[in-house]
C-alpha cells in the first residue's frame, strides 16, 4: 500500500509524515518550490503479532506495511502555470500512489501564516481538487491527441478510446473527478493506464490544534454515524471539521483528526508515555495509526496471518480475496499448486490456549478450498503440489 501526502504550504502535511514514520525530515516554516519527496516504508500496527509470537517463538516477525510519500505544497504556481497543472517531477512522486492522504489545515498560527491568509479548509480543498483536475486534463489531452494520430488508422478500438478520453476531458473541465463518472471495466482498464490523481480513493487528514483534537474525533464519528450538524452554529476549528466532513460522506471519502505536531512529539515518546497521554486527551491511539487504518478501509484491505517456527507474518489482501490468491501473495507457486487452505480465525486460536489441535478439536480449523473467501484474522496454512 503506497499512500501520497499532498497539500498546500504549512498544512502540516510533512509533520504528518514525520508522525506516521518516524522520520526526520525537515519542516520549513514558510513556502517552497521543491518538488523533493520524502518516502519512508511503516509497519501496520498489528496486536495480533505479538502473542503469536510469544507463542511460536519464531525466528522473526514480519509486520505488514505501507508506504508513504510526502511531496512538496501544492498550489504555488502562478495563475498560468497552474492551467497546466502539476509539474512532471511532482507528478512523478504521487502517480503510483494507490490512495491520497489530503492535508487540510484547521488551526491558525500567528508564527506560521497561512499562504492563502485564513484559515478556511473547505476552500483550500477547493483549490487543491482545482489543481488535480487541472492536471489530470493535461493528462487527458496529451493522452487524446496521441490517440487521435492512432485513430487515423481506422481502427475502431481508437475512436472508442477518444469518445471516452471527450467525456473525461469534458467532466474535468467542469472541475468533476474521474472517480464520480460512471465507467464499464473496459472504460476502467484504460482510465487505470492513465494514473489519474482524481481517480484515487482519497481521505481527509484534518490537521487540528491540540485543545480540540478530542472534539474533533467525536464530531467525526458522530458525523460518520449520520449526524447532521449545523456547521454554522459551531465554533472555531470545528466549523472547518464539520464542513470537510460531510463533503467526505458525500463523495464517501474518509476522514481523519490528526494534531500532527503533537503527534511528531508523541511518536519521540516512550509508546507507555503517549499511550498515558493519549488517554488524558480522551483518546486510543495515535493518530499515526489511524490514518493507517483508514488507509486500509479505503482501499478495501484486509490481513490474514501465517505462523511458525521461522516467521510469523501479516499480510494484506483485498477484502474479497478467494484462498488461492492469498497464497499467491506468499509464492506464486503456492497459488498455482493450491490445494486445500487450513484455517483457523486468531481470535478462536486464542481463545483454544494458543492451540491448534484444542482448536481442531473444537471444530474450529477448517480445510478450504479454492472458492473460500479469507477474512481478516485468518491464520492460514496453504497445501500445495507445483507438480500439479
């Protein structure tokens, strides 16, 4: 899973990155015109792994991970410049991202201004959603004019490529994402060609102050849960929260409360001491580990699990995902030989002490076949002949 980090200037978006990663990269407190990324590769928090590996004692443990790139601040081109949309180099770092993480600034900050002047996330969304269109239409047209020299053949496949590349044209013209047309799997197949920033699954990062983060949560999830505030009867930084929030459960987008410099401080922190802090704010986890987490809804992943005396290992699939294409992610040779698939889900192997033969004997480790759908927390072990 790779996920690009986007934004305008002091959103915030690289003390996110420094939060999720552990790194260090440097903050600048005023605009650059760098196109330079930050990347760095995480592990998923798993707390499954631990007692297994208590359990089997393996030679090591392998978590699942994602990958994160943090690109420059958006949105500092001038007027004409931007009618192109993003640069090469810039479109470079995010065009295999397989989601966007958008930083949207909530707090004010006399020592940080913000390039725009106020604070108001809805119009920096607005400006940012503009500036990926824009892109995407250069995409598009540059896309469309190779076709039509192609087209000239005669050959009806490419007239059917420009038909569809004149409706995405239009649709960006009009500021509307590829992601909201409705498209058949040949039209899919193409527009995957393209690498279309509009065409990403996106969430809403909310960079917010400290002193409303645990507000913040809750009206998220309150909205999440189908509430309707009234955005103009609310105060300060949870305007902007609410506002961005039901634009994401309109376009079924996912959003996030982060204090990003509070979180780059807490990830310097013994995990007992921010743990203790988090739980003074009200709050779980890290907000490191809940723009993961979201990452994984968004893109409809899941993880089974193997074990052993040699690893104990996570790995991520779709959700939906049939037997012999999770052992595929181990070897390919193990997809192609499938046999049978012996499963047993963490919480029922633990619930057993631990034991799969107490779990057998329970009736609960099963033999699958091919048509069987794994599900998160499934402890796997794949039979297989490659001579098969």
């Amino acid at each position: 899973m790779r996920i690009g980090i986007v934004g305008l200037p002091q959103s915030g978006k690289t003390s996110l990155f420094n939060a999720l990663t552990g790194a260090q990269a440097p903050i600048s407190g005023y605009a650059t015109r760098t196109v330079q990324a930050n990347t760095a590769v995480v592990q998923v928090p798993d707390p499954r792994l631990k007692p297994l590996a208590e359990i089997f004692k393996p030679k090591k443990v392998t978590y699942a991970t994602v990958e994160f790139v943090d690109v420059a601040g958006m949105g500092q081109q001038d007027e004409e410049a931007r009618k192109g949309g993003l640069s090469a180099e810039f479109l470079g770092h995010i065009r295999n991202a397989d989601a966007l993480a958008i930083v949207l600034r909530t707090f004010a900050n006399e020592n940080v201004p913000h390039p725009l002047g106020s604070i108001d996330p809805l119009r920096d969304l607005e400006q940012l959603d503009n500036e990926l269109a824009l892109t995407d239409l250069a995409t598009v047209e540059r896309r469309s004019e190779r076709t039509a020299k192609a087209a000239k053949s005669g050959e009806k496949k490419y007239q059917q490529e420009l038909d569809l590349l004149a409706r995405l044209q239009e649709a960006l013209s009009n500021g509307i994402p590829v992601r909201r047309l409705e498209l058949n799997a040949q039209e899919e197949a193409l527009v995957k060609e393209l690498f279309l920033l509009t065409m990403k699954p996106r969430m809403y990062v909310l960079n917010v102050s400290e002193d409303v983060l645990a507000e913040a949560a809750t009206l998220l999830e309150q909205i999440h849960q189908g509430a309707e505030p009234a955005v103009e009867s609310l105060a300060g930084e949870l305007r902007g929260v609410a506002a961005v929030a039901l634009r994401a459960r309109s376009e079924e987008a996912e959003t996030v409360a982060v204090s990003a410099r509070l979180e780059a401080e807490l990830s310097e922190l013994a995990p007992e001491e921010a743990a203790e802090y988090l739980a003074s704010l009200g709050l779980p986890k890290l907000g490191a580990e809940r723009v993961i987490q979201v990452g994984y809804r968004l893109l409809n992943l899941i993880t089974f699990l193997t074990v052993g005396e040699d690893e104990v290992r996570a790995w991520t699939v779709t959700k939906g995902a049939k037997a012999p294409e999770a052992a595929g992610k181990i070897h390919s040779d193990i997809e192609r030989g499938f046999i049978r698939a012996e499963i047993t889900h963490f919480d029922d192997f633990m619930a057993c002490g631990g034991s799969f033969a107490a779990a057998a004997r329970k009736g609960l480790q099963r033999l699958e076949g091919k048509d069987y759908v794994i599900q998160d927390g499934d402890i796997a072990h794949f039979r297989f002949n490659v001579g098969r």
